[in-house]
C-alpha cells in the first residue's frame, strides 16, 4: 500500500496533520472518517518528483526493523516486572544512538505519563504503527496481558519481515546476473562489433544479412544510446502512475497472480501473511470482523483486498469465513479446508497460524523453483545472443576473405 499525507480536523476541532497507508486517497479518506476525522486534503508523501519517479519522502519513518526492535525490548522488560513508564524510559535511554526512534519513544512516554494508555499514546504517532499493531496492544492492556500480547506482536513482525526478506534476498542473484547480462551486451554491441566496420567497409562486399542486423544494432546503441535511458525512465514513470491509480492496479495485480510461477511465489506469501494477521489478531481476543478489515490493510494485492472485503460482507450476512473466501475461488482449497476444519472444531485460530506456517514454507519452495528455472534461462539466453553477435561477425569475415567452411 501507497503512503499518504493528510491534513484533517479532529473530534475537539484541532487540526492534525500526518500520514496513513491506503490503497488509494479514497481509501485513507475513509479511514480517517471512520476514526473521527474530518479530511481536509489527503495527497501521496512523497517530496519532488521527476518524471513521476520519488526523489525523496516527505516524512520520516521508523522502519519495520526498528518497531520490531521496540516491540521486543518493551516486551522483555514488562514481562520482567517492569511498569509501563519506566520500561519506556530505559527504552529511551538504550535509543539515544536513534534519533527518530528516540524521540517518539519520548513522546509516547509523555502521553503515558499524563495519562494515556499504551495504545492511545502510540495511536497519536500518526502514520506509524498500523491499525493491527494498536488492536493488538489494546487487546492486551483490556486483558491485562501487554507484556505477553507484544512478546506475540515482536514474533510477528519479525516473521513477516523474514518474510519479505526472504523474497527480495531471493531477487537479489537474478538481478545482478540480468544486469551483467544487459551490460556484456551493451559492451560488445558498443565497443567490440564497431571495431570491425571500417574493415567490413573497406571490403566492398555485400555483408550477411545477420551481420547487417548487429551492425544496425551497434550503430544504433551507438548514435541513440540516451533513447534507451530514456524509454527505462518513461516506463518506470508509466507503471508507477499506473500502480498508483486502484482500478489500474488491480489489473496489474490480477495478471501478477496468473503468472505460471511468480503468481504462485505471490499467492503464497500473502496467504501467509493473512492467515498470520487474523490467527494473531483472534488469538488476542479481537473480533473475526474486525480482525478480516485488519488483515485486508496489510496486503498489497487489491485482487486478494477485495476478496477479503467481500468476505467481511458474506461474514455479516452469517456465512462462514472459509465459505466467504471459497466462493471467490482465488485462495488454494488447501488454506480454505483446513481453515474450514478450524471453524467447526473452535480452533480457528491455531489452525489459521499452522496455515501460514505451511505456506511459508511453500513459499521457499516456490521461490526456489522460479530460481532453478530462471537461472539457467537467463545464462542459455545471454550465450546464445553473444554466441549470435559472434557467429554474425565471423561469417561477414569469411565473406570478407572469399573463405568457405
């Protein structure tokens, strides 16, 4: 989900400014009137912009790593015993290398110290912590369980960033191999094929038509190389406007999911994702409706939101959240069975935890098919087009020469 800056007016008619993560403007509009909020201009925080690309944020923000880090360590000295405001102290204290995080640690304590609960004080941070952190915080303060309902919330935040961090650790090696791919290319269309043209001139003879190819090609990457920096920026600027806009998105994201394998690499990780959101969330006491609109914040494919959002209908209309979802026939019959098992043997939750544990590691496995097969994909395709701009200029020199094999 995109980030948004809003500037709006709250219940004791002051006016507030800060950010909210949503689908779209409209969605964070809806989001701040249904917490009370009268939006007085909602817009994307990004700072400049060049050719629709962000050239810096607006705002600052503590990354997922940092309130994973918060989370653990506030968990570990509650649970030793510790009140709330002197373990937010020596959070402080051991944060004063992180200036960000340092200082809203210090204002939370301050809301804390005049009265504020936890989740309220942590709620005033504006565009922070989602909406699933503070449900679950004030889950455990209502059952006087903090200490243990954040020792939960560090456990998940930090299984979903393995979780990310095990799909862009993945990308990283196909990355590097597709750019030293594009870049040998570049080298011999550029510096090596040309080497060769004033001798291929100076003969007078007709070239292979393959030769002629590749010599078109270098001459062209040669006279009309700032067209192809400039195609790459017109794209990235194309898709970033095109996934900025929901209906538009939402078709990328539908074609994402068919995909043969990066489809399924997709599919897995946000399964693991949802089921991880709702098994913690009722795990905690939080309603299986309010638990579903939580869960639909934290995915990024509008396809599987609008299931979830469907689903939250169905659900109030009394059908179960296995059925709901089934219906839409985009979740694998697996995760729906056995999330039906959990419905009717009153173990949602714990069968809704084992579902993400089983599609993180078919995640792995997916990720390690699409390596094994694109690896060798991509090292067959560079051979075989360096092995094609070789082939070309060794016959144009047996041309040359009157050679024949």
């Amino acid at each position: 989900m995109a980030l948004y800056a809003f500037k709006a007016i709250n219940n004791a008619g002051e006016t507030e400014e800060g950010v909210r993560e949503g689908a779209d403007e409209q969605a964070v509009v809806q989001l701040l009137q249904a917490e009370g909020y009268i939006p007085v201009h909602v817009k994307p925080a990004t700072g400049r912009s060049f050719l629709g690309l962000s050239l810096g944020p607006k705002l600052t923000r503590l990354g997922q790593k940092d309130i994973a880090l918060f989370t653990r360590e506030l968990a570990t000295l509650l649970e030793s015993g510790l009140p709330l405001d002197r373990s937010l102290s020596v959070l402080m204290e051991l944060a004063e290398d992180k200036t960000v995080l340092n200082k809203l640690i210090s204002r939370v304590l301050e809301k804390v110290k005049s009265g504020s609960s936890l989740a309220d004080a942590l709620d005033k941070q504006t565009g922070v912590f989602s909406r699933f952190y503070l449900n679950m915080v004030r889950a455990g303060e209502a059952g006087g369980s903090l200490g243990e309902v954040l020792s939960r919330l560090a456990e998940y935040l930090e299984r979903s960033k393995e979780l990310k961090d095990t799909v862009s650790t993945a990308l990283i090696y196909p990355s590097i191999l597709l750019l030293m791919s594009l870049a040998s290319l570049f080298v011999m269309l550029t510096f090596v094929v040309p080497q060769f043209n004033e001798m291929f001139e100076s003969a007078g003879k007709a070239l292979p038509v393959s030769t002629q190819i590749v010599i078109a090609l270098a001459n062209g990457l040669q006279n009309y190389w700032w067209l192809l920096f400039l195609l790459v920026f017109g794209i990235t600027a194309f898709m970033r406007r095109q996934l900025s806009q929901a209906q538009s998105k939402k078709r990328w994201d539908r074609r994402l999911l068919a995909f043969p394998l990066a489809g399924n690499v997709i599919l897995n990780k946000e399964i693991a994702n949802i089921t991880r959101t709702l098994g913690t969330l009722l795990g905690n006491g939080v309603s299986i409706l309010s638990s579903l609109a939580i869960a639909r914040e934290t995915v990024d494919n509008l396809v599987l939101v609008e299931a979830l959002q469907d689903a939250e209908e169905q659900l109030k209309r009394g059908k179960n959240m296995s059925d709901a979802l089934m219906e839409k026939g985009i979740f694998p019959k697996m995760a729906m069975q056995m999330i039906k098992m959990g419905e009717e043997t009153g173990r949602l939750e714990e069968m809704l935890m084992r579902v993400a544990e089983m599609y993180d590691k078919q995640l792995k496995v997916a990720i390690q098919r699409m390596l094994a097969l694109l690896e060798p994909v991509l090292i067959i395709t560079l051979g075989l087009m360096i092995a094609g701009i070789i082939v070309s200029i060794l016959l144009a020199i047996l041309s040359v020469n009157d050679l024949a094999f």
